[in-house]
C-alpha cells in the first residue's frame, strides 16, 4: 500500500529536482505516444531537444529561441511576483493585446514621420497599455473584493474584441487594398524594433527580458516590497501583522505583470509580428502562466523555463514537418510538463511511504 | 547582411545537391493554419496536398505543418521548410502574406505560393478562388427556398473575401425572391463550434430558415438540423454528412488542380510569378451536390446559373446595380472589375446593417 506523508518541512532537493524529473518524465511518456502514433520515438525526442540547438539549421533556429522565448520570459516574470503572493493574473494575455494597441497606436500616429524619440514613447505606451488593463481587476479586487483570476481572464476576451476592431478600423492600413491589418512596422524605421546585431534573434525585447530577470532577483532578495510579496504567499496573517498593505500590494504585483505583459506585446507588434491584425496574440499570455510555475517563480527558474518553452515550440515544428508528428501530439507533449510538473511538486511537501497500512 | 548569406549559402548547397541527384523527388511544402480535421478550409488543402501525392508518386515528396499561428510562428515555420530543401512551399492563410514575402527574399531559388494575399514577388504567386460565383448558386436556392423570407448569413470577419459573399448571395437571392431580407452575425472567427453554433440559433430565433455560413465549422449544421424546417449550406468543403437536410448543396475548395499543375510547373522548371483568381470554370470552386430537399424547378435554376458562370455568359456582379447608401455603382450590364472586386468594402442596396469598423 502506498501512502502519501506530510513532511514537516517543504524538501529542498524535490523542489530543485522536479523540474528535471518532470523533463525527464515527459521524454519517457513523450516517446511513448510518439512510439503509439508509428513513429521513432528516439529520433522525435531528439528532433525537438537537439535538433534547434545543435542540429544542422542550428544557426537559425538559436536566434528563434530568443525570439520566442523572450515574451514568455517577460511575462511570466511579472506573473510570478503576484503567484507569489496569491495574487492571481490570468489574463496576461489581454494585458499583451492592450500593450501591443497601445504601442503600435502610438506609433501609427507618427506614421510616416521618422524621429529617434518615437521607439521611446511607444515603449512607455506599450507598458501603459498593459499596466491599465491590469489595474481594471487590480481595482475591482481592492474596491468592492472581486476575484482577480474571473476578471482579468474575462477581460482577454474583451481585449480580443478590441483588437479585432482595430485591424478593421482605426489601425487598418489605408493601403491594404480593405483587407484588415495595419501597416507593418518593420517597414518603418522610427518604430520598428529590428535586431540589435542582424542575425542573433537579440531585439530589445529580449533585453527587457533579461533585465526584468534581473530586477525581479533584487526585488525579490533586496528589497522590501519583495520580501512583503513572499512573506504574504508563505503566512498571510504574520504578513498583516508586520504591516504589509494589502491594497498597495495588490495594486503593486498587478500593474508590474500588466505593464510587463504591455511591453512583451509591444515589442512583439513593433518587431517579430510587424503589424496589429485580428490573430496577433498567440497564447504567450497563458504559455506564460506555465512558464512562471516550471520556472518555480524563481527569476533564474523562470528564464530557463522559457527557455525550454521556446524549445519545445521551435523543436515541435520541426518534428512536424520532418516526422509528419500531428501537431496534437506536440500540444500533449507541451502539457504532459506542467501535468508532471504539478504531479512531481507534490514530493516537495509530501513524502511516498511503502508499507503496511495502519488500522485507522 | 550574414544571416541571409548563411541562408542564401545553405540555398545553393542544398540546391546543387538537388541538382547531382536528378532521381531525387520534388519537395512540395505546406503551411495550414488549422488543423487537417477542421473539415472546412484547412482539410481542402490537405485533401489537394493528398492528391499532388497521387498524381506524382514518389517524384515528389509533400510536408506539412498544421495550426500554425499567423506572424512570426509561421516566418519561422517557413524558413524551416525552405531551409530544409523544399522546391516550392503553399502558405495557405492570408495572415501568412509578410511573412512568406519575408521568407522568399532569403530564398529565391525556393518558389512560393500564397493563398489570397495580393503581394507577390519574382519567386511568390497569389491564388486564389472565385467563392463568390458558389455564393450566387447559393443565393438562387436561398431565395426561392425561404418560406419566412428571411435568410441568415454568419459572417467571419468583415473583409472584403466575405463582404463579396454576402452582397452576391444576396443579389442573387433578391433576383429571384424581391421580399428577401438578410440578416447577418458577424462571429469574429473562422472556425469556432461553439459561436457558430450560437450565431446560427440567434439567426433562427429571428425568424431565418436559411442559413448561409462563411466561417468553416459543421456546428451550425448541427443547429439547423436541431431546429427543423432550417436548411444550409456546405462551406468550405461538402459537408455531405448533414445531406439531404439540412445541408441541401455546398461550396467546395477544389485547390487538387492548381497544386497539380504548379508542382508540374516547378518540375519542368516553367514555373514562373503569377496571380490566380480562378472560379467555377476552373473548377477551383466547386457547387456540392444539390439534393432533393430542393424541389425540381428551383435545382434546375441553380444549375442554370451555375452553368452561366462556368462559361463566362453571365458575371456575378452585373448592374443594374446601387451601392447600400443608394449610389450607383454598376450601370445596367457593366460587370464589375477584379480591382473593385478584390477591396470590396460595401453592402449592395438592400442590404440592411453596417459593416464592423
């Protein structure tokens, strides 16, 4: 009989080496289904882990990596400052879809006028756009005790809706022939957030990831509010009586993953993606959410989670144009992760004991 | 700039290494942007990628990567395939415009295709297909079908592929029923069961028992069989499994000819840049089979129709005909021209309801 004990204290070592366990575990039942649709196991592991970082058309598919896994990078670090405190974000993905509206908006005003200061505005509007997206929940929550996971998620279909009408009307290119869309960035260079050195996938969306990485780090070790965020998830009542404002901090985590979920959709629309059109946003917003929890919403964690997001996404592909995998079976692949992830966390606080069973 | 050097370098080696090996099979690559089994838009394509392997065997070999999101996903998704040799590459969704532009400055030894975009380049052609001259088969059935004169319509988006659909089906309708009125659902998708379900029960409650669909889901099918006394149309692909009622004919995307005869154009190495806009006389547009639920007399007007706009008698916009706002657009036997046609932003006179801005 197996049972599950409580251990009196979270483990250490579970909590690192779930993530590796979870990797490895969905490999082992990766293979499986991918032994059960007909096709080599081996070679379609190898295809997704190896093939973007080292094999043949590596020198394209590494910059691809930064590409896609900036933005999931970006967000998840914002997300994981309010899971950390049991402040619940889901809807990042609208937040994304306002910051990239913001941004081009902004941008699209200047059109064709070239100046250096515009990049600026539209990276300020970007972050804007997210961060008042965000703060609709954020004042709900703290003004009449809404639940913030119901309407921030809610909101993403309000987003959609926004961003649908944009491509049709105020933001469509007056010289795309009716067709929805607006114009595209990347063909104008006050705006466009091209790569800093051509070839390295390296844009300034990937910088802000880093330094997002690094900001969440310090805030969260250094400084007060981050202790505040960590100590209201680990002993809400020992939070309140240290004086941690609740309000404050519900505004606080909200406004930086709605601001940083803004600039990851402006950098986005201003460079990878080129243009506002109806089928802009593309999930990074909820990939993130996974992100944020693979990464154990550690800043560290989570820049290697997207890393390995990207990864699978970039490798994904490949497989299936190469081994003609169904992309069905690649989305299984992607959640087997976060379903092993979650199945391994349950080692940290929980102990498997074998044995005979007690008499209750 | 290197990247595009290693690209272009990458090109050529695989392009030589083509050329050494003359037994070697053309690789045909395609981009869908939903899954194979959606049974609408995406399915068609696939069933064309299908036929390409019949007609060519084992000269040619076919890949293909499904649900691939518009923008920069799909960039990628490209260059990979042209990365990985393929002579020519079907992008089949229009959000895949840029990047397929992008993607084919890299490469140009790689020959693309791109469906219903208008940008084209020395090694990317446009295709794409003449639904609305279907829709105007459509419309003859709607409208000496309705007994509420009262047709249904769930639109997509509001773009110029749909509006077009919208205002011939409806001239058509009007042409043989004067009482007709439309009624339209904009479901802000292509494909998405549970909205289109929902837009075609709307459409119902209001009075519609005909329901004309431009988004590529069975769901509303499936709500008009629910209801009774509704019928439908096939879109995208036959829809047969809903035949004879409510599904009482369809649209079908036949691309199997066109996929054929420029994977051949590539092999004899006659490929060259062009814009398809091919109909019902291609056969790029097919009409479904138009069952018994549709009484003798009105299958034989149908089929009229359809047989003028196969042999180019009759054109589907023909005036007399006004905009919505009462203007005149076509004068009495004018036909409209491709360039009017293909930004089509406005409702015919009758048409009641504004375009989404």
């Amino acid at each position: 009989m197996i049972r599950l004990e409580k251990r009196p204290q979270p483990s250490k070592a579970w909590s690192l080496a779930t993530p590796l366990v979870a990797v490895l575990a969905t490999m082992i039942a990766g293979g499986l289904l991918f032994a059960a649709l007909g096709k080599d196991p081996v070679e379609a592991i190898r295809t997704i882990f190896w093939e973007p970082l080292f094999g043949e058309f590596s020198f394209y598919y590494r910059p691809q990596l930064l590409v896609k896994g900036a933005p999931l990078v970006l967000i998840a670090i914002g997300l994981s400052l309010g899971f950390k405190a049991g402040i619940w974000n889901i809807g990042a993905e609208g937040q994304y879809i306002m910051g990239a509206l913001f941004g081009a908006g902004v941008g699209l005003a200047f059109y064709p006028f070239e100046a250096w200061y515009i990049f600026p505005l539209m990276v300020i509007a970007g972050g804007f756009g997210g961060w008042i997206w965000a703060m609709i929940p954020a004042f709900l929550k703290v003004r009449f005790g809404t639940n913030e996971i119901l309407v921030s998620l809610m909101l993403v279909y309000v987003a959609e809706q926004f961003l649908a009408s944009m491509s049709l009307g105020l933001l469509k290119n007056p010289e795309g022939h009716g067709f929805p869309g607006s114009r595209n960035l990347q063909q104008y260079d006050s705006a466009h957030n091209a790569e800093l050195i051509a070839g390295t996938g390296m844009h300034w969306g990937v910088v802000a990831a880093l330094i997002a990485v690094i900001f969440a780090y310090v805030l969260l070790n250094r400084h007060m509010t981050g202790y505040h965020i960590r100590l209201t998830g680990e002993a809400p009542r020992a939070a309140r009586f240290a004086g941690v404002n609740p309000t404050r901090l519900i505004l606080f985590c909200l406004g930086t993953s709605g601001m940083l979920a803004g600039l990851a959709g402006m950098f986005e629309v201003t460079g990878p993606s080129g243009q506002v059109s109806i089928d802009f946003n593309v999930g990074y917003g909820f990939t993130a959410i996974i992100v944020a929890f693979l990464g154990r919403l550690h800043p560290v964690g989570i820049l290697l989670a997207g890393g390995l997001m990207a990864l699978t996404y970039i490798g994904g592909d490949i497989a299936q144009s190469n081994l003609q995998l169904p992309s069905a079976a690649i989305q299984v692949f992607q959640g087997m992760l976060l379903f092993f992830l979650l199945a391994f966390d349950l080692l940290t606080n929980f102990r498997i004991s074998l044995g005979k069973t007690e008499v209750a | 700039m290197k990247l595009t050097n290693l690209m272009t370098s990458a090109a050529v080696a695989l392009g030589l290494a083509t050329a050494a090996l003359a037994e070697d099979p053309t690789k045909v690559g395609f981009v869908y942007v939903g899954p194979v089994g959606d049974g609408g838009w995406t399915y068609e394509h696939d069933q064309a990628r299908k036929a390409v392997v019949e007609e060519f065997g084992d000269k040619v070999e076919t890949v293909y990567v499904e649900s691939v999101a518009e923008g920069p996903d799909a960039e990628r998704v490209i260059t990979q395939m042209a990365l990985q040799g393929a002579d020519l590459i079907f992008t089949t969704s229009f959000g895949y415009m840029d990047p397929t532009i992008n993607v084919a400055a890299k490469f140009p030894d790689v020959k693309f295709e791109h469906a219903t975009g208008y940008k084209n380049a020395d090694n990317v052609s446009t295709y794409s297909a003449r639904f609305y001259e279907g829709r105007a088969v459509q419309g003859t059935i709607a409208g000496h079908m309705t007994k509420s004169n009262v047709v249904g319509y769930i639109g997509s988006y509001p773009i110029p592929e749909v509006i077009r659909g919208i205002n011939s089906a409806y001239i058509h309708a009007k042409k043989v029923n004067p009482d007709v009125e439309f009624k339209i659902v904009w479901a802000f998708t292509w494909f998405d069961p549970a909205k289109e379900a929902d837009a075609a029960k709307v459409l119902i409650e209001q009075g519609a028992d005909v329901i004309l669909q431009h988004t590529d889901s069975t769901a509303p099918q499936a709500a008009a069989q629910a209801a009774g006394n509704v019928i439908t149309f096939g879109q995208a692909s036959d829809m047969a499994e809903y035949a004879p009622s409510p599904r009482v004919s369809s649209i079908i995307d036949n691309w199997a000819p066109y996929y054929i005869a420029r994977t051949q154009a590539v092999m004899d190495g006659t490929w060259e840049s062009k814009s398809t806009w091919d109909g019902i006389g291609a056969g790029m547009v097919g009409i479904g089979e138009i069952t018994d639920a549709v009484p003798a007399d009105v299958k034989e007007a149908a089929l009229a129709i359809k047989a003028s706009l196969a042999d180019g008698s009759y054109h589907a916009f023909t005036g007399p005909l006004n905009k919505q706002d009462g203007s005149a657009w076509l004068a009495e036997g004018e036909t409209a021209d491709d360039g009017t046609l293909a930004g089509m932003n406005f409702y015919v006179e009758g048409i009641e309801g504004d375009i989404p801005q």
